[in-house]
C-alpha cells in the first residue's frame, strides 16, 4: 500500500494510473475482481503514480532533484505534444524546407530558467518521435546526403514536473478544475509512429540506424515539388538530461548545406511503482505508453491501444502534507465572515425560515454591507428565486468578489437564463476553478445545447460520478435519445432514488410506455410531491383521464402558481447545497405552463370561463402557442378586444416553435379578419390594415416553408395588403406589396 511518504513524493497536482499493485497483479496472473477491487480501493485512497526523485541510469549519475524551491513537482495534461524544432546554420532563402518537430506522450518539464531565454524546457522521453520533414521547391531537386547524431552533454535532471498525454478521459475525476486540460489533452492525443530510424545514442558515437531491412538507406532524392519525410526515435537509457545534435548534409543546386538541431532526451519516466509489500520500482515510459519505441521490442508492448492491459486513472490534487486526495487544487479560503455580518445573515436565516422574506432580504443585506460573502449569496439567491435576475447578479457578483464559491456557479446559471452561454462558460469555468461540481453540470448543458454530445457526455458522467444527481438526470436524458435506454434507466434509478424529481418524471415515462401505469402513477406521483412540475403535469394527466379531475386541478394549480412573473421565467433550476443546477429548458417546455394550460381547460369545462382566462394568459405569457393561440380568440370573440387579439397573434406569427398546420389557421383567420374589418365607406382603415400585416407576415414564413401549398393564398393576401396601403395613401408600401406579388410564380385568378 501507498504510504503517507510515498504520497509526499507526489504530484500537488497529478494524474493517478492504477500502477501500484496493477502491474503486480498482472505478472502474477491474477484475474479474480475482490483483488482489483482492493487495488482500485487503495489507489482512490492513496494515489499510486509519484514524481521520481532518482534516476536508475545506466552509468553513476546524480540524483534527479527537484526544482530549487523544494515546493514539490507536478504532473500536468500534455495539451502540445508536438513541438517545432529551430535549425542551426540554414540559411533563409534556400530552395528547400525543412522542418523538424518532436511528439511524445511523456516529457520531464525543467523549471523557469533551465532552458535558452531563462525559459522552461521539455525534454521528450525515450522512444519518441522526431520527424524529418524535407520539401523541395517546384524549381530544384533536393538530396539528403546524411543524417548523424552526436551526444554534446549529459546534465543532471532538474525536475519541476513532467507533462502527460491522456489517450482517453480517466475513469474517475476528483477535482473539477482539471477537467478542461486533460479534455484538450485527450483532443490532442494521437498515437506514436513506428519509426523509420532509431537514434542510438548511448552507443559510442552515437548512430542513426534503419529499424527495419526494407527502409529506404541515405542518400535520398526529393524531385522538384516532392517532399520527403522521415520518423526517427531517440532512444537512451540514460537518467539523465541527455543534450544531443542532429546534423545532415543537404545538397541542392550544387551547394550544400549543414543545417543542424539541438535537442534533447532522457529515459527519467518521474514516475514509480508503489507496490503493496512496500518498496517502488521506475516506471518505463514504454510500461505507460508503449507506442514509445524500444529497441528491445521491435514489434511493440502489450498493452496498446486494443491490447489487454489497461490501468484504472483517477485525476486528483494531493493535499500538502502527501496525505490525502482532494477535491480541488489548495487554495485560500474565502475570506472569513466578520461577526456583525454573520450576526446579520444568522437572522436572515431566520426570517427566512419562518417565510418572512422582506426582513431576510434586509438582514442579508446588512450582513453584505458588513463585509459577509455569505450574506451577498444570501441575499442573490434570494432575489433570483423571487425572478429578479438583475438584482441576484448584483449580489452575486459581491459574493464572488468576497471568493464565495457558490456565487461563481449561480452567475453562470443567471447569465444562462438571460440566454448568454459565453458568459455563462465563463462564469462556470471559474466555479470549476473553485471546485464546484455543480458547475460541471451546467457546462455539461452549455455544450449540449450548442449539439456538442459528446463532451456533454463526458462533463455529466464526471459530475455524476462525483454526486450531482441533477447531472446524472441530464446525462440520462442524453442517453435516451441517443437509444441507449438501458444505460439511461440505470442513471434515471439512481438519481430518483437519490431525490432527483427530474429522473423519477423519465421513469415514470419508461413505465408507462411499458404499460404499467401503477408505477408509471407512482413516479409521477412521487416527483410531484419533490415540486418538480412536469411530474405534477405528467401526475395529473393520468388523474384526470380515470376521471380524479379535483386531484388533477390541485396538482396543476400548485405547479402553475410556481410561474411567478411568466415574462422573466426562462428555465428551470434546481437547488443544490453549492448553487443552482441548471438544465436547459424553455418556459413554454416547462411544467408550469403546461399545467397552466391544462388547468384552464379544466376550469374552462367546469364553467369557470375568468379562471379558464386567467391560466390560459399565465400560459401564453411563458410562450404556450396552443395557450396564445386561445387567449387571442378569447380577447376578439369575448371581450371584442382586437388589440390584444392581434398582440397575442403577432406573438404566433414571430414564434418559430409555432406549427405549420397552426400557423396557417391563423393567418387564414387574420386575412378574413381584415376582411370583416373592411369599410369602404371610410377612407383608409387602420384595423384592417394592422390584421392584414399581420397576415402578410404569417403567409411570408409559410410561404417560405412551402412555396407550392401556400402561394395562392399569398398572394392574394399580398394583393388586399397593396389595396388597403392604397386607399391609406401609402403609396410606396402599395407598390412593394404589387412586386412582390408579381415576383411569385403564379398568380391566382
């Protein structure tokens, strides 16, 4: 097992692959599942992958020592495994390129100030790639004479951290804040190739030898326009910081050229085995990613990519004393709650609690004005569940100032909710940075809303794993649609049984699509009483059609009265112990506005035609087209209110989401409207007029959609809009209406 010095010797920050005991396991044969089970335990627990502070070369060396300031090395995501290489004594105008780059999964990173320009270096692990790129201009033919290698320095090994590449996400992550490296890390990642040539540099001198029989020997000819690229290895077993040179001889136009590269390797892994009976052995880079080349192994390791070997990964920070694994990387702590504002914001949570609202505001506020970072939360979330999405900003923002860190995560669900999803990234990427799974979860919606599956997948798989079950409700939906409903039931179950009234809405789905509508009744039943309003549409649906319509009404007007203010609701959240979990869910979508809908039916059939009026408004103000659609025939045939029939008809009519078959109904009955509007006794008529816009409008998107079904009826529309502009004295408006009825196709007689 990992001890507590081992851990010490371990990365602040660091990708944990389950070496410790996996190798052991693996020699012995060991297949049975409570061994590995006890292997996942201890390396979840302890860690398994340290930062090596000796080296085993070949020769005597020193030891591999950490950077000057003694404050630990780090593991960090490889996010550039390709790196240009500058060439030595070429000139600039010659017929040819030539271009030599390095990739490599594994890389020793000296610290600031061991490199040219006082700048970091990356030296690449044994094995790795080194391409050779030579083209030829169209005019001249180019030969590659010769390559050679020569050794110019063995240095000791100055570790600040060393650089990984991720071949795939790690099957668990504790710390949200390295989500975004290693996810560019796994974009980046491409296997190694075999080489062409291998770069022998513990021999004496070193050589550049063809690893197989049929690679091409030097010299080579590149013809004009051709280009010629080669794959070398650099392979040592030394520990050491080995500094070497590449040298060729170029020849072209009669003149010939010596360009050459500094570069350098080193077979120093930085990490170690732990074993279970105590002790630790290097790791070769070729144990973690044996696409590295070996001369010892020609036809590669097993445990490649489709092989069987594979090690379980966690990402992790290790606490400061080596003990331990967070959940996020150490930082300082918000700053602490001066006594008057805890004073202030403990009585706000009275208040709170005893539904005093007005004087919990006040106390949060007083509490933010004593300096409470606490109390500015407070007080924001306060204002944003009561629809003040300005003022929840206002006080969030405090928050955060004060490193609050729930206050990072509710500001991108505000910036969310205003429809902003780059502020909202933004906002979610710093509550990351503080650790906040919750914010994972809204991020994992961001990228789904912008189609991106794939990483939405990986971002709520992270967080579920981690707790989130609003997550795991988001990923099973994500499922679902992709038909993978096995999967998608196993994560709803979860998180119902674990309080999500989100996941126990989709299993009652599930049920009842199965036909069992007594466990189909039980979910529904369930997330409505949890407040999930969609389960209470969903609940009452099924109590009104076996004919239970008071029950039906009580849900639907519990769920409906949560609309608030309908014009500022545009999603749902859902609260959590660190901010709100957001889900991407339009208001016209949402439970609320349909149960507002169903219930003005309901009360509709009971007689109740004012509380039909009532929820049939609350409904269209969140953008039910069915609700808007009724309340403008509602305000024209009950209230002969044409007014606010055309301001709910231009909300159809702009409505994308409005159906075809929807859309034409009205802008048939707005045509027959300006029609039955019509007097031609009067010299312009202004309501006629407003319905035949309108009209225009809805046949022009129709039209759009089906330029065959709907063109008669466009045009002729289009010809009483020309008309009616006519007698107002709009002549222009008159005259573009006229065009643009002669620019259709045909014309109706």
């Amino acid at each position: 097992m990992a001890t507590a010095p081992a851990l010490r010797a371990a990365a602040l920050t660091t990708l944990v692959p389950l070496v410790l005991g996996g190798a052991v396991l693996l020699a012995g044969g060991t297949r049975a599942w409570p061994a590995w089970a006890a292997v996942v335990a201890v390396a979840a627990v302890s860690g398994a992958l340290t930062l090596r502070r000796t080296a085993p070369p070949p020769r005597p060396s020193p030891a591999v020592r950490p950077a000057p300031d003694g404050g630990g090395a780090a593991v960090y995501a490889m996010q550039r495994p390709v790196r240009a290489v500058p060439a030595n004594g070429l000139p600039d105008d010659v017929p040819y390129t030539v271009k030599v780059t390095t990739r490599t999964h594994l890389a020793v990173m000296g610290p600031p100030g061991s490199g040219p320009g006082g700048e970091a270096v990356h030296i690449p692990l044994t094995g790795h790639n080194l391409v050779f790129a030579l083209t030829a201009d169209e005019a001249s033919d180019v030969t590659l004479v010769r390559l050679e290698a020569r050794a110019t320095r063995h240095a000791p090994l100055v570790a600040d951290g060393i650089s990984m590449a991720h071949r795939r996400m790690p099957d668990m992550v504790f710390s949200p804040d390295l989500l975004e490296s290693i996810q560019r890390s796994v974009e980046a990642f491409e296997p190694l190739e075999r080489p062409d040539f291998e770069v022998r540099l513990d021999d004496g001198p070193p050589a550049v030898a063809p690893v197989d029989d049929d690679t091409p020997s030097l010299p080579l000819t590149v013809s004009g326009g051709a280009s010629l690229r080669l794959v070398l290895a650099p392979v040592t077993g030394s520990g050491y910081w080995v500094h070497w040179r590449l040298e060729a001889e170029i020849v072209c136009g009669g003149l010939t050229y010596s360009p050459s590269w500094d570069l350098s390797v080193t077979a120093t892994s930085g990490t170690a085995a732990h074993h279970p009976g105590g002790g630790r052995t290097s790791t070769p880079v070729h144990e973690l990613f044996p696409d590295h080349w070996d001369p010892a192994a020609p036809d590669g390791h097993a445990g490649q990519d489709g092989g069987t070997r594979r090690f379980f990964e966690i990402a992790a920070h290790i606490s400061s004393d080596g003990a331990s694994i967070m959940s996020g990387r150490p930082r300082s702590a918000p700053e602490p709650e001066p006594r008057a504002g805890l004073r202030h914001r403990e009585a706000g949570d009275r208040h709170l609690a005893a539904g005093r609202t007005r004087e919990a505001a006040d106390a949060y506020r007083a509490a933010a004005g004593a300096g409470s970072g606490h109390g500015a939360f407070a007080l924001g979330k306060l204002l944003h569940e009561q629809g003040d999405l300005a003022g929840a900003e206002r006080w969030y923002e405090v928050a955060a100032g004060h490193r609050f860190p729930a206050a990072f995560n509710n500001l991108g669900v505000a910036a969310l909710q205003r429809g902003d999803t780059d502020r909202a990234e933004r906002w979610y990427r710093q509550a990351m940075d503080e650790g906040d799974w919750t914010a994972v979860d809204g991020l994992g919606a961001i990228m789904a809303g912008r189609g991106d599956d794939a990483q939405a997948e990986t971002l709520w798989k992270l967080a579920a794993d981690n707790g989130q079950p609003n997550a795991a409700q988001n990923l099973a939906v994500l499922l679902n649609r992709q038909g993978r409903t096995a999967e998608a039931e196993a994560l709803w179950v979860r998180a119902a049984e674990a309080g999500n009234a989100g996941a126990a809405v989709h299993l009652g789905f599930l049920r009842h699509e199965a036909g069992d509508l007594k466990e189909a009744e039980r979910w529904w039943r369930e997330s409505a009483e949890r407040g999930n309003s969609q389960g209470a549409y969903y609940f009452g649906v099924l109590l009104a059609r076996s004919g239970r319509t008071d029950e039906a009404e009580h849900w639907w007007r519990q769920a409906a009265g949560r609309l608030g203010d309908p014009e500022n609701f545009t999603g749902s959240h859902i609260p959590t112990k660190s901010g709100f979990g957001y889900a991407l869910v339009r208001a016209a979508d949402s439970g609320e506005a349909l149960c507002a809908y169903h219930l003005a039916g309901l009360l509709d059939e009971k007689g109740d035609r004012a509380g039909a009026e009532r929820w049939w408004t609350a409904a269209a103000r969140a953008g039910h087209i069915e609700a808007v659609l009724r309340i403008a025939q509602v305000a024209m045939n009950d209230h002969d209110d044409l007014d606010g029939c055309l301001y709910w008809l231009r909300i159809a009519v702009a409505d994308e989401r409005t159906p075809v078959d929807r859309l034409a109904t009205a802008a048939d009955a707005l045509h027959r409207l300006a029609g039955g509007l019509y007097d031609g006794s009067r010299p312009d008529n202004p309501d006629a007029l407003a319905a035949c816009v309108l009209a225009v409008e809805a046949y022009e998107r129709l039209h759009g959609q089906d330029a065959t079904a709907y063109e008669q009826p466009y045009a002729q529309v289009l010809g009483s809009y020309a008309r009616l502009s006519r007698e107002a004295g709009d002549v222009a408006a008159a005259a573009a209406a006229d065009r643009r009825r002669a620019a259709l196709g045909s014309r109706p007689h």
